[in-house]
C-alpha cells in the first residue's frame, strides 16, 4: 500500500555545495572500507534535543510545562509579533519546535494530500514542505477534526509524523531536511460507530517511537526503532474509539507510559509495552492527555461519561478523588500541588492536586479543544474563538495577566520556547478560511536556542 503514496519534497531557496577533495587512491579506498563497514555496523547518533525546544506534543517534560520563563503575556495580530506566516491546508497539529526549524503537519483536503512543513524559526521563512501520502482519507471525520492532527515528534535529528489513511495508521521519519527516511504501515483503523478521525501524537523513548491506535475495529499500541521504522513490541488494546494521545513520565518512582479512555485509565512499561496496572476510570472516550503529580496521576473527559479523576498511580487501583467535571478535548496543567483546567464551558478550575478540593473557579468563555500550557509560573489558555487567556498559577484565586484575541479558529495548542510563543490560529472572512503561525516575542530579540 505504502508504494502507492506519492512521496515529494519542495524546498525553499536550497543552494547546491560543492566539495573537492584530492586523496591518494590508497587513502580513499582505506577510508571508504571504514566507513562502509560503521554504517553497517552502527545506527547514525543522534542530535540532542536542545534546552530551548519544544520537540513533541506537550513540550520538553510531555506534560505542558515549558521550561522558559521570560514568553509574553500580551499580544494581538499587531503588538508583539516577531513574524507571522502563512500555512497552506488545514491542520491541528501543534508547532514542534526544535534546532532552527518549526514544523506541524498538514493536509490538504481537496487534493488529499498529507505533508510535513518546516519554517525558520528566526524568520518565519517556509523552508520545505514534504508530501507524506496522496489519497485514501477517510470518508468522514468529525467537524472538529482534521486529516493532520497529531503533533510531529522530533529527536533533534529525525522528525516523526503520524497519519490516518488508506483504512490504517502509518509512520513517517523525516530527517531535518525534510528528506523522508522510512514509512511504517503499524496497523488498521477502521472505526465503525464513530467516525470521528484520529489526532493521537507519538511518544520519543529511547532509541524508539511509540504510537498509539484506538477504534472500535482494533487498538493497539507500537513501539517502532527511531532508526528503521522497525517494530520493537506490539500491545492490543480494547477495541472501544478513543482519541488521547499516550504520555510519559517518572510517576511513584518509576517511568510509565499513561493513557486514558477506553473505561479505563492504565500504564504501561516503555520498554517493553507490558501493563502495570488499570483502574477503571473515566469513560469511553477521552481526547486530553494524561498529567501527574508525584505518586498521583490525573485524566478527564469525555463521551459518554464526564468525569475527572485522581488515581494513585503505584498499582494499588486507589480512586482518591473524583467529580462530574469534563475536559473532553482538553489536558489539565499540573503546577505546584495543584490541578488547573478549563472545562467544556469554559469555566477554569483550580483543584488541590491530594484531595481535589476547589480552591476557586472562574467563569471565562468556551468552548475549548487546545491544551493549557504553563511558563514562568503563568498558564496559557486558548479558546476555540481565537482569545488566550493568560493567568497566574496561584490557587488563592483567579489572577489574568492578558486576554489576547489572535484569529478567530484556534484548536492548535501553543508551543513556548525561547522566550517566545508559537501558535497556529485560523482566521474566517467572507466565507473564506486561512490558517497562520504566528511566532509571538519581541522583534529585536531572536528566538533563543
């Protein structure tokens, strides 16, 4: 199936380099044994993941905690703009940030085709965009959904993008160039009663990739070698329609992968997919990803179920607190001992993380799909209607910092990094829609990295 998919990279003012080396013959064919027999030998090492990136969805920690203190509070379509630039297509897909590239998924609905697109981060200038299928999508998915949804993970040299087509989920490794390396058929997804799409993002672990599949047909989870696009372990799932995306952090001492949905809220070992435990939890559908706080963790949602609940997280199937609550499409934010979120009809909440006590909640305006982030203490929290609410982390009461209005479509979550906000907004006019990055900072200062 996979050779059927049109495959094309466009690049933007490349310049072709041109090298002269003069060697004794002796020395070149010396030097070309070596060489040929240590890429036999050994898998290409990796770049590093710098400490000012946003490599995967949910940034560096996979929890929406950025590790930057100095982002803005306040910006409009004017005011604190270093650049903006166009995106062709549609997409949900969050802005990855890494080296000196920003890149995001997206698809082009009348032609069918998926791609992977890249631009400078200093400038916003488009620097490649990389067809990654052609054809095979699905008849229908929801409204709110689009055909390039998850965020690309990125390991600081290879990018990897996960698609739904052809009836299946499929894995494309990219490296910086846009250049694609492999492509992976992991597996079907057929979903029958709900027809909804698919927007879960990959997990980087180690020398692998993890990806997550979950319908009413077959649910799996996959571990894949970042290098080849090998499959390293395979785990079944129940076969009920889910959306979140796994995550993966250190809880009760030790690494697990969380996801929740399906009924239930579970974790797995990274190394080998083997479950830890499972509580029965939440409902059948959630879209939000999971967050933590020492031995416990948190997840909502969702259809046909709302519920929000605290679990603690060391196999003892311990519920240590619940409420009717629902952040269907959203994640919580984790900060301090406490639990913030913005509920469907956008009322923001601050729970205490032991107990899940309200300390206070404030009535803002919904709906919401994007997920909070936090940075320098402050949470960023944008709605569907284009308005990021930006607020200090205090449970003592509701404190805003900015109200700031960017387009008028917003589903993407912002990236921070660098001392700066990146963010995918759409704007509709005159029945017309076009999607735009904005990169949110001071002008005269350039992205760190």
């Amino acid at each position: 199936m996979l050779g059927s998919h049109a495959t094309q990279l466009t690049v933007t003012g490349a310049q072709p380099v041109m090298r002269s080396i003069v060697l004794p013959v002796l020395q070149i064919l010396s030097i070309s044994l070596v060489v040929s027999s240590m890429a036999v030998a050994a898998e290409p090492a990796d770049a590093k993941v710098g400490p000012n990136d946003w490599p995967w969805w949910r940034g560096p920690t996979r929890d929406g905690v950025a590790r930057d203190s100095g982002a803005p509070v306040k910006w409009s379509a004017t005011d604190n703009v270093a650049w903006k630039a166009a995106v062709p297509g549609r997409g949900h897909s969050s802005p990855t940030v890494v080296g000196s590239l920003v890149v995001m998924q997206t698809a082009d609905e009348t032609a069918k085709i998926q791609s992977v697109i890249a631009f400078d981060r200093k400038t916003g200038r488009k620097l490649w965009q990389t067809t990654i299928n052609t054809g095979g999508f699905p008849d229908r998915i929801h409204r709110k959904n689009t055909h390039a949804s998850p965020t690309v993970a990125a390991d600081g040299s290879r990018l990897f993008a996960v698609s739904y087509h052809h009836q299946g989920i499929h894995v494309t490794g990219l490296n910086m160039s846009g250049k694609i390396l492999w492509q992976k058929h992991v597996g079907p997804f057929r979903p029958d009663q709900y027809k909804n799409g698919y927007a879960a993002s990959p997990i980087v672990h180690g020398r692998n990739l993890i990806v997550l599949a979950e319908c009413d047909d077959s649910s799996y989870m996959v571990s894949l070698d970042r290098a080849t696009g090998k499959q390293v372990w395979r785990t079944p799932r129940p076969a009920r329609i889910s959306y979140s995306s796994p995550t993966l952090g250190v809880v009760a001492g030790r690494q697990q992968i969380l996801i929740s949905g399906c009924d239930r809220v579970a974790a797995f070992n990274p190394e080998t997919g083997k479950g830890l435990w499972e509580v029965s939890a939440t409902t059948m559908a959630t879209s939000g990803t999971m967050v933590w706080h020492k031995d416990l963790v948190f997840a909502s949602g969702g259809f046909p179920k709302a519920e929000t609940v605290c679990i603690k997280a060391d196999g003892s199937g311990k519920v240590v607190w619940k409420n009717t609550q629902k952040c269907y499409e959203q994640s919580m934010i984790v900060h301090g001992g406490y639990v913030y979120a913005m509920t469907d009809p956008g009322i923001v909440f601050c729970w205490r993380a032991t107990d899940g006590k309200v300390m206070w909640r404030e009535r803002l305006r919904g709906p919401i799909s994007s997920s909070p982030v936090i940075a320098g203490g402050n949470i960023y929290m944008s709605n569907e209607l284009g308005t990021t609410f930006v607020f200090k982390a205090s449970p003592t009461k509701y404190i805003e910092l900015g109200r700031n209005s960017l387009g008028n479509e917003v589903f993407s979550t912002p990236s921070i990094c660098g001392g700066r906000v990146y963010a995918r907004v759409a704007h509709l006019s005159a029945g017309q829609r076009r999607e735009m990055l904005y990169c949110i900072g001071d002008k005269t200062t350039a992205s760190r990295r």
